[in-house]
C-alpha cells in the first residue's frame, strides 16, 4: 500500500465521520515529499473553522500514524459561482 493510500484509509476512518456529521467531507489532494494537502468539501469547504478542524481533527491522526508526514495544508478556494456573483454586485449587474 503506498501513502496515499494510507492517507486516505486514515482519513476515512478517523476524520471523515465527524465531518460527515456536519455534512462535510474532505479530499486528498495530493502528497509529496512529507506534505500532505486536503480540501474539505460540502458544508465544511467555507467554513470559519476550517483552520482549527485542520489543527485538531485532521493532522494530529494523519502524523500520529504516518510520522513522515510533516505538515498538513489546507486547500481553500472560492466557489466558481459564489465569485462569479461578488463580481457581478462589483460591476452592479443586478437582473
């Protein structure tokens, strides 16, 4: 089984039910070279959050049972249509 793979098997049983629990999930992104980076997804994608569920929910399994693991990156990016409509208010285009 190669990282990623334990990565996710990781994921899936430590991290992803209490994500689920707020209607949430997470996703690998990738892996290389002991940095691990992750986007969560659903409810949780934006969420205030976001940071302390990285600190206290995400890393701590993922370096605790893969010590290779030196640091866990969250993935943040804004919803196509949640930017696509800031731009319209911007150029005041209101239907």
């Amino acid at each position: 089984m190669n990282i990623e793979e334990k990565i996710r098997k990781i994921i899936e049983k430590k991290v992803q039910p209490s994500l689920l629990e707020h209607e949430g999930n997470i996703q690998l992104v990738s892996y290389e070279d002991g940095i691990c980076k992750v986007r969560l997804l659903g409810k949780c994608s934006n969420c205030p959050s976001a940071m302390q569920t990285l600190e206290e929910l995400i890393e701590p399994p993922l370096k605790e049972e893969l010590p290779e693991i030196r640091k866990v990156i969250l993935i943040q990016e804004t919803n196509p249509e949640l930017l696509s409509f800031a731009k319209k208010i911007l150029r005041h285009e209101f239907p």
